[in-house]
C-alpha cells in the first residue's frame, strides 16, 4: 500500500483572499490545464457602499482650516458691503434744478429818494469823476483867432459855515493882476465848524466849489497855468481874505490867443467832439460799472455828463488836436430797497413774495426835478420817474436753501422749497438713488436755478 496523499480535485483549490478558484472541468488530461485566471475584484458589501456610513478620513487640522476660511470670507463680504456703503454715503450727492416764478409789469411811476437814511424811505447816492480825450484833424482853414484862456479854478469859503453864492462874470483876480470870470452863478458851500467845547464855531474844513474860469480879454498872456485868486468883489469886506480861489493842477488855465492862424474846419470839428462826446460817455459808464457796488443800480438816465472844451493851444501846425473834457456824476440805489419800492407800486398784492428785478438796465430813468446845475453834496433829496416793461423773477438765495435743505427728507424738501414763495418748477435727483435723505453736508447739494424765458 502505498503512503501517499490522494490529489484533490484542482477546482477545489483554495487561491489567496481566500476566494474560490475554479476552473473547468475539462476532460482533457491534468497535463493539459491552465492553471492561470484573472482573479475577480473584490465585490464591495452593501453597507459599504452606503455613503451615509462611509468613515471621514479628513485630518482634524484640515477641518478647521476649512471652517476659519468660511468665516473669513463672510467677514470679508460684512467688510466689503460695509465700505461699498460707507463709500456711497461719502460720495452722496443731490442736484436740485428750480425755476423761479416770473411776471412782467409796464412801469409808469414816480419815486423819491433822499440822501439820509430817514424811515424806510429810498436813500440815493452818487460818484463823481471827470475824464477828458484828445483827437487830432487837419487844420485847412486860415482864420483870424481871438480866443480868451480858461481853465478849472477851486473857490474855497473859509468865511462861515454858511454857503455863498457869486453871480454870473464874478471876477477872480490873479497874483499878477490878471482878470478872469466865471461864465455862471455857483454856490460856494459852507465850511465845516467845530463843535467840541472851547473850539466851538471854529473852522475846521473850507467849503469849496469847482468852477470854470475865462479870461477877461483874449491872448497868449492870460495863459498862466497855475494861479491863485482873490474876488475883487469883496474888497473892504471880511470876506475878501476868507474866499479865495486856486487853480485846479488838472486843468492848467490856457488856450488864450489872438492872431491868425490855420484851424480845422467848423464841421471838422463838430464831428470830432460827437465822436469824443460818445467815447467819454462809453467810458463813464465802464467806470461807473467798476467803482458802484455789485449790490447798488444805477440807470442810463442816472448818470449826469457836462462836456466842456479844453483849451486849444494854437500853433503854425497843419494839425490841431481838439480835446474834450467830461464832467460825470452818477446816482445809484441798493437794488434791493428800489426793487421793493418798485414792487410795492406796480404789484403791490406780491409784496410778501422775495423778488428781483431781472431787466432793471432796460428801464427808463428820468429826474422830475433838474439836478445839472445843483451842488450836489447840497442836495438833499430827489425825485424820478421810471417807465419800460420790467420783469420780475423769484430771487433764490441759494446759500441759504442748501443750509435749510441738508439732511431733509425728498418730502420735507419739497416743503422747504415751497415754503419760499418763489420756485415754479423745482426737480430732484439724489445719488445714490436708494438715498431718502439729502446728504448732511450742504456743500454736497447742488441748486441750479433756471432763469425763465
């Protein structure tokens, strides 16, 4: 008997992870089987398979990493949202656009006005300057010349604080004896006096009066430049050394001659002083707009000019030069108490509602009473006349509606507008657009006020 093992089938073979390999039952002989097979994968149990039940493998480090992440980027949108909304109230703005109410009235009324302060009358004031311009023409004509010297003389009363008048062709007599006339009646106001105790009526200011002098007689000899004066007319009179005269450094006393000599022709010479008449006037009125006030108005028939000539000095010359002198005075008022008073007469029922004038330079200025010929610091009261179509518009201070408008409300600020009196139309638009209020800062609200045609 023989000690060896009987062989177990080969399908019965155990292969490692323990799974069962078979092979198939061949009938050729064992010399012929293959003993090689792709193993299977292994088949995964039901329960493994159930993610619900698979193990989290994660580090602990990995997961709080993860955690602090989220909160960070939830942080960083707080923080974002945070400064994208501190941005827009930073750059929070609101423009306003108003148009102010508008009505036109046909002016025909009479004003006064008075150079004091008195109740709520209308106080007038006036600027004073004079201006001369030179223009040279051919001198074609010979003719015989007699012509007296003249120039501008200032008489002074150091006599009383009462003013003096001197009549037509008062003689002024020069140092050297030489006669000369004044050519129209002109008061001399009263000096200014001292009212303080112990120098009570004692003079401290000399009034004084500008005045044009002529010659007594024509020629070259009264051409005397500078001069001082006495008035004959006083003699043996306390006031012959009380009133005295001195010649004006800007209008040098001359122009005397006589004698034959080429000069321009008379129409020559007229249309020479209308164009230097025109120059003066345009540039009395430049002037006038840079010295009065921004707050003060003054009119075309407001300004008084006296044109004089100046002197000419003859000579052999083809050319001469004709020059002409302006004397100008001009009357303005505050805009706001005329336009009041303006109101108050043409549309009285809107006296309650802040008006201006719009069209103020287009009215027509007339003086009632004559003022060419009147000292003006003598004057004390005037009266006028303005006529023409003037147009009135709401008058928006808008410095101050922005003050009242910061931080209201689009509701609340439609009150605050409306409760001036003087808008029409008014639109709103607030940036950003989810903004319900206006910003705080007036500087950031921009009123844009749309003048009516």
């Amino acid at each position: 008997m023989s000690n060896e093992q009987p062989r177990k089938p080969i399908q019965d073979i155990m292969v490692p992870h323990q799974e069962l390999l078979r092979r198939p039952v061949s009938t050729t002989s064992h010399a012929n089987v293959v003993l090689s097979a792709r193993p299977k994968e292994p088949t995964p149990r039901r329960i493994e398979n159930n993610p619900f039940f698979a193990k989290n493998t994660e580090p602990r480090e990995q997961k709080k990493a993860k955690k602090s992440g989220f909160w960070f980027l939830v942080l960083g949108v707080v923080v974002l949202l945070a400064a994208l909304f501190g941005l827009a109230v930073f750059f929070s703005s609101a423009n306003i656009e108003l148009t102010p109410i508008s009505k036109s009235v046909v002016l025909d009324h009479e004003f006064s006005a008075t150079a004091n302060l008195d109740g709520d009358n209308l106080v007038f004031e006036f600027v004073s300057f004079s201006d001369e311009k030179t223009k040279e023409i051919p001198a074609t004509v010979e003719q015989k010349i007699q012509k007296k010297a003249s120039g501008k003389v200032l008489i002074y009363n150091s006599y009383s604080a009462t003013s003096q008048r001197l009549i037509k062709n008062t003689r002024l007599e020069s140092s050297d004896h030489k006669i000369f006339r004044i050519d129209e009646s002109v008061v001399v106001p009263g000096a200014k006096v001292s009212t303080k105790a112990g120098e009570r009526g004692k003079i401290v200011e000399p009034g004084k009066v500008e005045v044009v002098v002529y010659a007594d007689v024509p020629g070259k000899e009264y051409n005397i430049g500078l001069g001082d004066f006495t008035i004959p007319g006083f003699k043996g009179d306390p006031r012959y050394t009380k009133f005295t005269a001195r010649s004006n450094p800007t209008s040098l006393i001359g122009g005397g001659f006589s004698g034959t000599i080429k000069v321009p022709s008379e129409s020559a010479v007229t249309t020479a002083q209308n164009e230097l008449r025109e120059e003066l006037k345009k540039n009395a009125i430049d002037k006038s707009r840079a010295q009065i006030p921004e707050n003060k108005s003054f009119f075309p028939g407001s300004v008084i000019m006296k044109f004089e000539e100046v002197p000419q000095d003859f000579s052999a010359d083809s050319v001469a030069k004709i020059s002409l002198r302006a004397s100008t005075s001009i009357f303005f008022f505050d805009t706001e108490s005329l336009t009041k008073k303006i109101i108050g007469k043409a549309i009285p029922q809107e006296s309650a509602k802040p008006l201006a004038v719009s069209s103020i330079g287009s009215i027509s200025f007339a003086f009632l009473d004559p003022v060419d010929n009147v000292v003006l610091s003598d004057l004390k009261h005037v009266r006028f006349k303005l006529s023409g179509e003037a147009s009135f518009v709401g008058n928006i201070d808008t410095e101050k509606l922005r003050a009242l408008l910061a931080g209201k409300t689009r509701e609340e600020s439609f009150t605050v507008i409306k409760n001036q009196n003087n808008v029409e139309k008014m639109n709103f638009i607030i940036r950003p657009f989810w903004q319900k209020r206006l910003p705080l800062d007036p500087q950031k609200i921009f009123v844009k006020v749309l003048i009516p045609n």
